[in-house]
C-alpha cells in the first residue's frame, strides 16, 4: 500500500480545461471514492493517476515516488474498469497470470498468486472457463483478480459496478469492502452513485466542473456539505 499525492495537477483537452490545478492528499491504505456527475473529470483524474493520459502541469506522487513521468507498468497500480477489459479467447486462469507471464516470472510464483486471487475472489470453480461463459459479475471478479495478482500499491476502480443490475452491485460492494479491510491496500474508486459513495468511502472527494468541492468523511460532507452543489448532490438531510 502507499499514498497517494496529487499536487496542482491540470489537465487540457484542447482549448477545454477538464481538471484544474487538482490537489488532493490520499492517505495510505484509504478507500477513496471521486464522486461527481458525468463529465466532470472523474475518469480523467483515474486515468492521470494510472498514466493514461496526458497532463498538462503538475505531479503525481504514489509513495515516495514522483510518478508524473513513469510509465504505466511501472506505477504500481492497478486498475479496473466497467467493461471488465478481459482477453475472450483466454481462460479464467489465462486472464490472470498473462500479464504475470509477459513480465517474466517463475511459474510457481504464478501458480500462486493465482491460486490466492481465486480464493479470495470465490471463482475457483471457474479457471478453465472463457469469459463469455461467465457472469458480468463473475467477469468483474475477474477483473479486479488481474489487479490482485500483480500485488499492486494502489486499486483505481472506474464505475466497476455501472454494467451489473442492483442486487449484484450491492453483492460486490460488500465484496470490495471485505477485499479492502483484507488487503489494506489503498483504493480510489469512482462513480456518480451517491449511495454507493456513503456506503464504501473513507473519504469521499465530490467532484464538478473539474475541480474538487469537498472532501471529506461521508457523514461529514452528508451532514456539512461546503456549498449547494455538494448538499443537491449528495442530498443532504434538511
Ligand atoms: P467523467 O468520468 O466524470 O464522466 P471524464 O473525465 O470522462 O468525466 O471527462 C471530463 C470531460 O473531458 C468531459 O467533458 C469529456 O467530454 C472531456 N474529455 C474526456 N476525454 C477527452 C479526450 N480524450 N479528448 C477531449 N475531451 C475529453
Ligand atoms: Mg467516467
């Protein structure tokens, strides 16, 4: 686990400025949820942490390391997204050590970090199926199972749940709350679902128009939200 530190980071797409001069300090092993209507620069925040996109001026620190500059592989990162992103043609199994195999390590090593991550994750019956033969929320399982076998620093969760229906979404809340408090890893997590961001944050930042209004404790921003947009988003008591 690590912390994760986002220092006056601003992001242009063109003309359009989608994140502006960003801060926000993550404390190591957090679950964090970026919350905020579509289009507010939730996914692009993700993906400058991740390093998939480019930013226009600031830092990105994960550790003790400035990250801003390295590549994806090397962050220490995983992430995981709504449209599970799995390899059809491969195998439960297959999905989870490819990119343990490409980096060139021993098989046993592999063979065990896959074997914790099936556990963990209950889809150990499931190895030798294909993805197309498995549940969207089994597939989800086995995205977040690629993230677990790399052993990452940081979890970056993009709206992992938006593609499942209501009953397995809170199944897999809980599941992710269980997966962290096991792990301690540090999670940031985004969505626009305002229940799911009270029930799984830590802290909650609430995004709009590229910059953050609040951040804070769920009780806290529910009960003292900063200004209106935050008390209209994440309906505060009257
Ligand atoms: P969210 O995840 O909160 O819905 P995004 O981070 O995806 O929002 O997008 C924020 C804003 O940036 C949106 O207005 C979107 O249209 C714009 N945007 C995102 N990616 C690009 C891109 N590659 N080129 C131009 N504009 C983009
Ligand atoms: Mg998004």
């Amino acid at each position: 686990m690590a912390n994760v530190s986002i220092r006056e980071l601003a992001i242009d797409f063109g003309t359009v400025s989608v994140l502006k001069s960003l801060n926000i300090e993550i404390q190591s092993g957090e679950f964090i949820v970026l919350l905020g209507p579509s289009g507010c620069g939730k996914s692009t925040l993700l993906n400058a942490i991740a390093g998939l996109t480019d930013i226009s001026s600031g830092q990105i620190w994960i550790g003790d390391r400035n990250v801003t500059w390295e590549e994806p592989k090397d962050r220490g990162i995983g992430m995981v997204f709504q449209s599970y992103a799995l390899y059809p043609t491969m195998t439960v199994e297959g999905n989870l050590s490819f990119g343990l195999r490409i980096a060139g390590m021993d098989k046993d090593e592999i063979a065990k970090r896959v074997d914790r991550a099936v556990q963990i994750l209950q889809i150990d019956p499931l190895r030798k199926r294909r993805p197309g033969e498995l549940s969207g929320g089994q597939r989800q399982r086995v995205a977040i199972g690629r993230a677990l076998v790399r052993d990452v620093d940081v979890f970056l969760f993009d709206e992992p749940l938006s593609n499942l229906d209501a009953k397995l979404r809170t199944e897999l809340r809980v599941e992710l709350k269980r997966l962290h408090a096991g792990l301690g890893s540090t999670m940031i997590y985004v969505t626009h679902d305002q229940i799911e961001a009270l029930t799984l944050a830590d802290r909650i930042a609430v995004m709009s128009g590229g910059v953050i209004q609040q951040f804070a404790a769920p009780k806290e921003i529910y009960r003292r939200p900063v200004n209106r947009f935050v008390a209209g988003f994440v309906g505060s008591p009257s």
